[in-house]
C-alpha cells in the first residue's frame, strides 16, 4: 500500500476580495475538502505577517482521492471564484503522522 499523498498550497487572496469574507469561503472549502472519501485532513492557516497569503495543508489518501479532489464541484467552484491566486503547490509524504492520531 502506497503512502498517502500529502500537499501544501500556497494562497493569495485577490486585493479586491474583503478578506473576512475570503477567509470564510477558505474556511467552507477546507470544510468540503475533508468530506471528501479519500481526504485525511485539509487545514489553512493564515499567514501572520502578510493576511492575504494562506498556507492549506491537505493529505489524501492515494493519487485516485487526489485526482477526485481537483475535480470536485467544491474544488471547481472555488477556483473558478477568483477569490485566491494559487502561488505554489508541493506534494510529499508526511515522515510522521503519529500525533495525528493516525497509524504510519
């Protein structure tokens, strides 16, 4: 069994999005991610010294739960908002899920 797949994107809110707003569609859109069959976590974390820039941490659980994340109707959605330029995506294996309460 293949490890799951883990990914860290990079986010821009769009200058002439209202930020309180931005945040609560990236708050609704993590919340749709972890309904997702496949999806372990998918958090955001707001990045302190620049509020419009956002950090989503998401695992899933192989390449097919991945693949299905990006074409969900929640995924499309959001994207096709504009509220948020991706900057950057990494993918990788988690070294350590132990304090996830989850097995290796």
């Amino acid at each position: 069994m293949s490890a799951p797949i883990s990914l860290t994107a990079k986010l821009r809110i769009q200058p002439d999005i209202d930020l309180p707003q931005a945040i609560e569609a990236l708050a609704a859109f993590c919340a749709d991610m972890r309904s997702e069959p496949g999806c372990g976590f998918a958090h955001a974390m707001q990045v302190s010294d620049d509020p419009r820039s956002f950090i989503l941490w998401e695992q899933y659980r192989d390449q097919e739960a991945q693949e299905a994340h990006f074409q969900a109707p929640h995924t499309q959605a959001f994207i096709a908002s504009g509220i948020a330029e991706l900057v950057s995506v990494s993918e990788g294996v988690l070294i350590s899920t132990d304090y996830l309460g989850t097995q290796e």
